[in-house]
C-alpha cells in the first residue's frame, strides 16, 4: 500500500506563505451560519491553514479547464485584509454595494454608488484614469475604507485581489512563489504525509490505512496528481522559461515580480477574482494567454483595465464605466457598450435641449404675462408647472479632459548619442543575454524597440540608459547629454509616503535646480494632478496618476534625449495619445519599447531594432507589418512549445497514475480474499461479544467495556467493506 502514494509524496512540497501583492480572502463566517472549516488568508502571518475536508462535501469540488483544475468554497477566519467588508445577504449576487461613498483626502472618488455582481459574471470596470477603478477594487477587497455605505459579499466565497504591485520582499524561488497559492493542494499535501508517516508507525491499523486512502484522494479532488502541470502552464503563459523557476523573486525586476504575484493569484483560484491592471508588465503573448485564460475562467471576474482587446476577449458579460463619481452599467461587451454608451449620451442630451426649450417657453410668458391682470391665472399655472418639473441633468460629454504634455528640449548633441562597441550585457553577468553588440544612435533617432516575449528589449534598453553594467565592450556617450529615462517600473518605484508634489518637486529640482512650486503645479496640473491631487500621498494614487506623476518630471527637465520603456503601461486612451502627441513635437533623440501596435504607430518611428532570437537587428525605417507578423510567429512557436511541454508532462503524470491504478487493480484479487477473510473473523468476534452482552445482565461497567470492544471491531469491520467496494469497483474499471 505503501509504494502506490510514493509518487504524491515525492511532489509535495511545504512551504511559509511569502510577502504577496495579492490574497486570497475567502469569507467571514456570519453569525447565523453553521460551523464551517476555516482557511487563513495566504498573506496571514500564520500561514495557509485548511482543515480536513469531510467527506459530505468531497461533491463540491468540481474539474474544469480540461488540465484538473478544482474548486471548494471555504469560509474565513478574520483577517487584516477583510476589515470593512460585511458578508452576508446579497440578494443572490455574490457581490453587492450599497450607497458606497469612497474619498481621497478631501476629495469624493464615488459618491452613492449602488452596484451588484451576479456569480460567473465578467464585469470590466472601465474609466479615466483617477475615476475612482481601482479605489473601488480596494473597497470591495477590504483593502480602502468607505466613507459611507457598505460592500457585502456572498458568504462561503473566496475572494484573490491583484494589486498593481509585485512580491516585493520575497525571497522564494519563482516556482515556490507561484505555487504558495495552491492552498488547497498544499494542504492535502501535508495531510498526505501525516497520514503515511502515522501508517508507517503501525502498519497493521486499518484505520490508519483508511486515513491514507482519504487523504490521497482529497489531494486528487483538489487537482493534486496535475500540480505540476498547472503550474508550468501558468508560469509559460505568463512569458516565464523553464529556467526561471529556480530564481529568487527578489532578484526580478518589478514588472517580472508582477508577473509571479499575478501567476499566484490564478493558481489560487479564487471564485471572486478582482484583477487591477492584470495585463501592466505583459507582453502580447502573455496578453493572448492571460485572455484566453480568463475567458474560461470558472468564477466571478471584476477586471479593471485599459486594454479594449482584453475587454474585448476576456468575455465580459457587462461593463461598468465609473465617470462623474458614479457608476454606468451596461450590459453585453465591449463593443456593445461603446455603441449604448453613445446612444445614451444622445437620448439624454435630446432630452435635456427639449426640456431646456420647454423652460424658456414657460418662463418667457411669465416674464411677459405675469403683471397683466387678464393673464396673470395663466401666468401663474405656467410658474407652478415650471415649479414642479424635475430637473434633468445636463449629459456630460464623454470625452475626458485631455491631458497636456509639452517635453521640453535641452541643448543639441554631437550626431553619435549613444554608441555600443561590442557590448555583452544581461541581467546575470556569468551569462549575458547578448554579446559583441554593435549599435549606434543618432540625433534626432526615433527609435522603436520591439520583439517577442523575453527577447531582451528592455534589457537592451537599459543597457543603453547605462543602468545595466556590460560584462564586456564599451558603452559610448555624446558630450552634454541629458537623458531622461521612463521605465515600467517607474511608477511602482516613487516614494510612496510622500506627497505627490514633493516627489515631483524633488526629483525635477534634482535635474534643474530652478524648477520652483508653480512649474511643478503648472506641469502636474497639465496632467490632470491639480489641486487636492497634487497634496495626496502617492501610495493613495491609482496607477496611472503614479505614471502621470513620473511623467512631471520628464516635462520639468530639459533633457536631449529620452528612453521609454513600455509608456503605454498604466496610461489610459487619452493621456497615452497626448504622449504620443508631445513625442512626434520632440525634437531629441527618442528610444521606446513598446509592444502596443497603435502607440507604435502614432510615435512615427523613423528607425526599428528588432530584438529576436538572441539578435538585435537595427533598421532604417518604421516597423512593417512583415516585423509583427515574425514576432507573432514566433510567440506562437513559444506557445506552442509551452503546450507541447504542458501536454508532456500530464501525460507523465497520467501515466503514473495509470501505473500506479493498474498495480493496485493485479493485487485486487489477492487483497480481496484476505479482507474477506479478515471480515469473516471480525464478524465472529462481534457476535460474540453481542453474545457477551446479552449475558453480562445489569453489570453497566462489563456493559461499558464490551460496548467500547465491539466499537473498536466495527471500525475495523467498516473500513474493510469500505476497502473492497473500492477494490470491486477498480476491477469492474
């Protein structure tokens, strides 16, 4: 018995819950509920804690995706994480707000906000940026306390939340990281390995046996004997090599960081799943699979983002677009809320231009009637009318108020900015990514950066910002340059206690020490950080005011020439084009990385480096369609090389499992004669300590102990016919 859970026990892995972005939050058991087991949030400082899954619930779980994925709801006990949310009755939705009122300092975000999320909704939450979207993430999660109002969510459900940070401060491996939101498996991994170490300790206890039975099978329920497989599924899809499953997420940059929180999170399975930015710090491969995945995603999806083709492909069922401090719903995708959206703001400005004409009408002929004696009853029923008519209010025009962006120029180089002479350069120096570089960039150079996945883009790019050391060559720069750098983690990075103003103060003044308060209000302002906003602590900020905030200072400090790694992350519709705007005005040298086809378009690039297959080929000329069409071809091969090795690998496991099934099913035979055997002992020995009892009389304590004899035989009894059902049953198999 022992040999066939060897092959469980030998991918258990047990490990401490690491610092996360994310949490799983399943909910608070209400007062009127029955006693329930009880799971610690994957961020509690104690640890994951499941407890033993009786068997009556063992039908809750439920397979899905085609690769074992399961799912049990679980209550909570409290935690941190969960203040303000109240769990209880929603109405049968699993998610409901009430007259939700959510402020920044003394600024309102949302101002009576009623909403409900029905179970297996996609709902895209869709906005400007600084609308109140991920405020309102952060209220449902238990992460922002409300002003007024309450979030109630649907007892017995588990709640993941993805903030737009990384796992900053972790120091397990990729994998371990990853797999530390497996709760469920992890769990049924350690109650495996109890069980066996208790069976190894008295082989000859059928009980014990029996409990090592359970517990494989609970770890088959939670998907257990296909860990691996998920796991690796995840990881590819989200841009991460085979490679990388041993490095340490603290030597990760901030957007790979993303990248592990965000695989954690999905491997958790939450039912409600509340995802900021998801795709910030992903690729177009990553982007492709991370919509894929949500589209057959079993659960509740609340998914905030910029992205239309995510909106688009991820399968919402309804859009919500928070605007003006409220909340607009619609119904359908994407495409039928830009379309609905624009019907509405049209019926509501035909009705408010009638009623507007309608007033003047009325208020006309009282100004004209009202002191005549012979129309003054006239006059005065027109002023009760006009009394009485409910104001409608005026329809707000959709478009937001545009950002400004003016990039201010410093002095002209020399023709060579910046020159690469046989570089080596990567983020390991033992192993660089690429060597014997030979690149040059030229003034007034509007150069792309694009390539699939993992290719190196950014590496190349801060390699050129010389803030990635060469472990060989030279890196060359012109006399009197003034580079200013934008990274995808730029953001993320600022001081987030600080006041936004002050950041941005400090860091342009650091550059021109004549920068003074009213530049820095003038430039924030531009942006769309005025007043209140400006004063706010940046860790009170949604993403893309951070961004906004990082980009003040590009627009404070004359520089001659600028790096942009991936711009497009965090920037909603608006303010990215008036980047793009400012950018086609700049007159310096310009780098950009981007995997976003339309802003590489509008930044009309003059120059392409493609950065494929370990090459950086550098052209005289925009991106062709020719360009995306091989870095698509190849994101597929990766794709399909990651399917090929998914597939792989659950054929090992099924092929464990078949082995492991087929060995059990050739001793069934022998197993069952034995336990017949023993069954037919056991029953003896109960009828006769029936017998015992019959005659023992009124001596209550040999009644007691014959009582307690009897109970011992029947476990016993009961765990062998329990044995040899099943083994029938893997016969009849």
């Amino acid at each position: 018995m022992m040999e066939r859970f060897a092959w469980i026990f030998a991918v258990a892995v047990c490990l401490p819950s690491q610092t996360s972005a994310w949490s799983l939050l399943p909910s608070a058991t209400p007062s009127f509920a029955p006693p329930h087991p009880l799971l610690r949030s994957a961020c509690s400082p104690l640890g994951p804690s499941f407890s033993t899954i009786p068997k009556r619930q063992r039908a809750a779980f439920s397979s899905r995706d085609g690769w074992g994925i399961k799912r049990m709801g679980m209550m909570a006990s409290d935690t941190e994480a969960m203040q303000g949310i109240v769990f209880g009755d929603t109405g049968g939705a699993v998610l409901a707000a009430d007259e939700v009122w959510l402020t920044a300092g003394e600024r309102d975000i949302l101002t009576g906000v009623s909403w409900k999320v029905n179970v297996d909704e996609r709902v895209g939450l869709v906005g400007p940026n600084g609308a109140g979207k991920s405020s309102l993430l952060a209220a449902v999660a238990g992460r922002r306390s409300l002003y007024k109002g309450k979030v109630t969510v649907k007892p017995g459900t588990s709640l993941g939340y993805l903030e737009q940070k990384g796992v900053a401060g972790s120091t397990a491996t990729v994998y371990e990281e990853a797999e530390a939101g497996m709760v469920g498996i992890k769990k049924a991994e350690e109650r495996l390995q109890q069980a066996e170490r208790e069976l190894e300790a008295d082989p000859e206890d059928k009980h014990k046996a029996q409990a090592l039975a359970d517990a494989q099978y609970d770890l088959i329920q939670v998907g257990g004997d296909a860990k691996e497989v998920k796991v690796a599924r995840v990881l590819e899809g989200l841009g991460f090599q085979r490679s990388d499953y041993a490095k340490s997420c603290a030597d990760l940059s901030g957007g790979w960081q993303m990248r592990v929180a965000l695989a954690k999170l999905l491997l958790s399975e939450p039912e409600l799943l509340l995802l900021d930015e998801p795709t910030n710090h992903l690729d177009s491969k990553a982007k492709g699979w991370l919509m894929g995945f949500l589209k057959g995603y079993e659960g509740t999806v609340v998914l905030v983002t910029h992205e239309e083709q995510l909106l688009k492909m991820a399968g919402c069922t309804s859009i919500v677009e928070v605007r003006d401090k409220g909340l607009h719903m619609f119904r359908g995708g994407y495409d039928k809320f830009l379309v609905e959206r624009e019907e509405r703001v049209l019926r509501a400005a035909k009705a408010y231009e009638a009623q507007q004409e309608e007033r003047e009408k009325l208020q006309s002929f009282i100004d004209r009637f009202g002191a005549k004696a012979t129309k003054a009853a006239s006059a005065q029923s027109r002023q009760k009318q006009l009394d009485k008519m409910e104001l409608l209010e005026a329809p707000t025009n959709l478009q937001t108020r545009r950002a400004k962006i003016q990039l201010p120029e410093g002095p002209k180089t020399p023709f060579e900015v910046l020159r690469l002479d046989r570089a080596a350069f990567g983020w390991e120096p033992s192993s660089p990514l690429f060597e014997g570089v030979d690149m040059v960039v030229e003034r007034g150079m509007r150069l792309v950066i694009v390539g699939p996945n993992g290719a190196g883009k950014s590496t190349l790019l801060w390699a050129l910002a010389g803030k990635l050391g060469l472990g060989g060559g030279k890196r060359k720069v012109a006399e009197g340059l003034r580079m200013g750098v934008f990274t995808q983690d730029l953001a993320q990075e600022l001081p987030q206690d600080q006041p936004a103003i002050d950041v941005v103060m400090s860091a342009a003044q650091e550059a021109n020490p004549g920068v003074v308060q009213q530049d820095v209000r003038n430039a924030m302002g531009c942006l769309g950080l005025s007043g209140p906003k400006a004063l706010q602590e940046v860790w009170t900020l949604s993403g893309g005011e951070k961004a906004r905030v990082a980009l003040s200072v590009l627009m404070l400090v004359e520089n001659n020439a600028l790096l942009l790694d991936e711009p497009s992350n965090h920037l909603d519709r608006g303010t990215l084009d008036a980047l793009s705007e400012a950018l086609q005005r700049y007159k310096g040298t310009v780098a950009v990385v981007t995997h976003n086809k339309v802003f590489c378009e509008e930044f009309q690039p003059t120059h392409t480096c493609l950065v494929m297959d370990g090459k950086i080929q550098m052209f005289d000329r925009p991106v062709k369609e020719g360009d995306w069409a091989l870095i698509e071809a190849a994101e597929r091969r990766d794709l399909e090389a990651a399917a090929s090795q998914a597939q792989k690998m659950a054929q090992k496991a099924a092929k464990k499992l078949s082995f492991e099934d087929n060995k059990r099913r050739g001793n069934a035979p022998k197993r069952i004669q034995k336990i017949e055997a023993q069954v037919e002992k056991i029953e003896a020995e109960v009828a006769e300590i029936d017998g015992q009892m019959l005659n023992v009389g009124s001596d209550y304590g040999k009644v007691a102990e014959l009582e307690e004899k009897r109970g011992e035989k029947q476990a016993k009894l009961d765990a062998l016919y329990q044995e040899w059902e099943e083994l029938e049953e893997l016969l009849a198999s």
